[in-house]
C-alpha cells in the first residue's frame, strides 16, 4: 500500500512541476504612458505610469502564426535600470537587436524634469542592459517626443523651415526616407491633422504637407503605424478637453497619393477596443497590435484605476477588428513582404518578421503532446505496479493462519 501512495505522489508532483514549467507567459496589470519596440517575434513594453510597473521589461510573442487577443502569451524580461515613462524607445545595432531607450523625464528627481540625456542600451539576445559610450552634443532635454532611426548615426538636423516645438505626436518614417509628424500641440493648443510636417533624411531638409480627405479632428497622445502597404493608421488620444469622438477614433492617411489623403474608418469587427490614451500601437504583418493605455473616467485620461491591460489586434487589409490572426494564409500581403529598392528597410516601426505557418503542427497539438505522454507514462506505471504486485504474491508461501490475505 506505501508503494502505491508513493507511486501516486510522485506523479502528482510531476504533473504540477510540469504545469510550472509549461506556463510560459502571465497576465502583465495595466498601465499606460509606456514605450514599446518590435525586435524578431518579440514585442517588447518599457515603463509606466504605474508605480509598479515602471522598471518591468516585458514582451509579447507576436509570432502571427498563434497571435490572438484571448490568449497572448507574455513573458517578463530583466528589468529596467531606471524609473521611466514617457520614453522613447528605437531599434539600432549592427543587427539590429539592440534597443534604445531615450529619456528626458526621470521620475526619480524631484521636480519630474531632467537636465540629462539618459540614454540606455539593450541587448535582447544576452538580455542585457547597457549604458552607451556616446560623444557630440547632448541634446537639450525634452520629454513627450517621439525617436525613429533610419541609420546606425545621429547628426544635428536642419531648423530651416522646421515646425513649432510640439508635445504628444507620433513620428512616422516612410520608405522612401520621409519623417511625417502627425497631431500633438504647442503651448497648450492642438495641431490640425491636416498639416503634416516631413523631416526629408536624405537632404536634412524640413516641407510642410497638406493633406486632403475626410477631417480629422485634432489630437494628442495618440499612436500611428505604417502598414506594408504604404497607410498610417492612427488610433484614439484625447483633444486636450477629453477623449476623441468614437467615431474618429480610426483614421488612416493615405501616403501612396499626392497630396496625402486622409480617410475616417468605421469601426467593424469583435473585441473593439475603447477610447484609450497614452497607449501602444506597432505594426507586425499586415496586423496593428494596440496594448495598453488608460480610459477616460473622472474628466480625465490619468486615472489609474481605468489603466487597460488588454491587447486588440486590427486586419489593416480590410480595417477590421479579430481577436487572431487566424485568416494570415488568406493575406493578399506576403508576410515577408519587403519593399523593393527601398532605403530604409529597417525601420523598427514597420519590420517586418519571419513567420512560418504549420499546418501539421498547431499550438493545440504541441501542448497536447506532453499530456500524453504523461498518461501513456503513468498508465504503464500502474500496469508494472499491478504486475509486480501479483508477482510477489504467486512467489509467497502461504503458511496456515497467515494475516496475508487481510494485509493486501
């Protein structure tokens, strides 16, 4: 009888080292005001606004191949060596898996400002974090701002024709090498959607767009991507007095026509997120990705207790909210799509992953396989048992007036 006891808790145990071992992501909490970059399959999130989470490091597995909204598999990575939000973050490095964090806001001084440029490197193959070596001018200190790196370099740009200092936009770079600043506000009043300030990297060189179409109303802390066929697609923010209109919510410009035409999209789809503010959005395939942000309660787009701590998943093919990825072998748009001659092809914002997809193997069968072989083991655990219990029975001699029987 102890063998069976023993034989019973030695499995449990395995079975629940095993469940341990096999819980590859968790649920992160809310929180809002954070950075985020895509580097390969991972989708990585730096920074709070949230206390708690302000120095947690954690990715998301954005393999297309198993992405959805019900259950996103999260990992949590080694932490930040500073208190940040607001951030900036861009990908550089020789092959491109080093991420730049840029701050100007530390929350550890007293005031919030920082007179210094903090800058921090990390390495996503050794997980590692590292404070670059860097010469030249530091740049006056700034929070709010938005980092995209098209080059290995950075160099003073030209003033010349440039806008209005501004807070809160999003900064675009289109393949053709074109920087595009959309929304945001200076001294406290909005920008107009309509004008679109281009910063020209080949020629450091500053032009002001207007853009036709549908009117967008004015915003700020807003998120925009590049999808591959040339749209940047906005989402949410607020216009300074409260959240956009749920109507306007979706908007895409159009960068393939001249002038840049705006369009308002209607919202379509399951699991449509909220109005939400200070919240991630990045492009992987032809799927936008929207983590996190805050809700509008109370009059205002700062209040922890309405942090949204899910992720919602746009088809930019068709502007249509899913809950997965699931329709990827339908795509009109390769997942491996590059744009010819282009000259800027590692642009962080729009990189485009590697994605295999099995039809053989799905994430069912992978999790499947384990839980059979645990019972195919465990089954033949109990078969030797009961064989090597019969026999030691057939081996013993039975003595007149034995307590065998009732021992068994």
């Amino acid at each position: 009888m102890n063998f069976l006891k023993n034989y019973i808790f030695l499995w449990l145990t395995i079975i629940l080292v095993w469940t341990a071992a096999s819980a590859e992501g968790f649920t992160p909490p809310g929180r809002f005001r954070q950075s985020s970059v895509l580097v390969g399959n991972r989708l990585y999130f730096f920074g709070s606004q949230n206390t708690a989470e302000q120095q947690n490091n954690i990715y998301l597995d954005v393999t297309l191949s198993m992405l959805n909204t019900t259950n996103p598999s999260w990992s949590m990575s080694i932490s930040i060596p500073a208190v940040f939000q607001l951030a900036s973050a861009c990908v550089g490095g020789h092959n491109k898996n080093t991420i730049y964090l840029l701050d100007h806001f530390n929350t550890n001084t007293n005031n919030g400002d920082s007179n210094n440029t903090v800058v921090y490197a990390f390495d996503t193959l050794a997980a590692t974090w590292s404070t670059p070596i860097i010469s030249g001018p530091i740049p006056p200190s700034r929070q709010q701002f938005q980092a995209v790196n098209d080059t290995n370099a950075w160099i003073q740009g030209s003033n010349v024709n440039a806008p209005t200092p501004r807070i809160d936009f999003t900064a675009t770079l289109l393949n053709n090498g074109l920087i595009l600043y959309i929304g945001g506000s200076t001294n406290g009043s909005p920008i107009y959607m309509s004008e679109i300030p281009t910063y020209n990297t080949n020629n450091n060189s500053w032009n002001t767009t207007i853009a036709t179409g549908d009117t967008v109303n004015s915003r700020i802390c807003h998120t925009a991507v590049l999808s591959p066929d040339g749209h940047i697609v906005i989402y949410g923010g607020s216009n300074l007095l409260g959240p956009i209109n749920q109507s306007q919510n979706l908007a895409v410009l159009d960068t393939t026509v001249n002038p840049y035409q705006w369009s308002i999209k209607p919202i379509t789809g399951s699991n449509v997120p909220p109005s939400l503010a200070y919240h991630s959005s990045d492009i992987v395939g032809n799927f936008m990705i929207l983590a996190f942000g805050v809700k509008y309660a109370n009059n205002s787009f700062n209040n922890l207790s309405n942090v949204n701590s899910n992720i919602y998943l746009l088809d930019t093919r068709s502007y249509t909210w899913v809950t997965s990825t699931s329709t990827l072998p339908n795509s009109p748009h390769p997942q491996n799509q590059t744009v010819p001659n282009s000259p800027h092809p590692q642009n962080p914002t729009v990189t485009q992953i590697q994605t295999v997809v099995s039809d053989s193997l799905s994430t069912g069968v992978i999790v499947a396989i384990p839980l059979v072989l645990i019972a195919v083991l465990a089954i033949a655990g109990f078969a030797g048992y009961w064989y090597y219990k019969i026999k030691k029975q057939n081996n013993i001699i039975r003595v007149a007036g034995s307590k065998f029987d009732e021992s068994m």
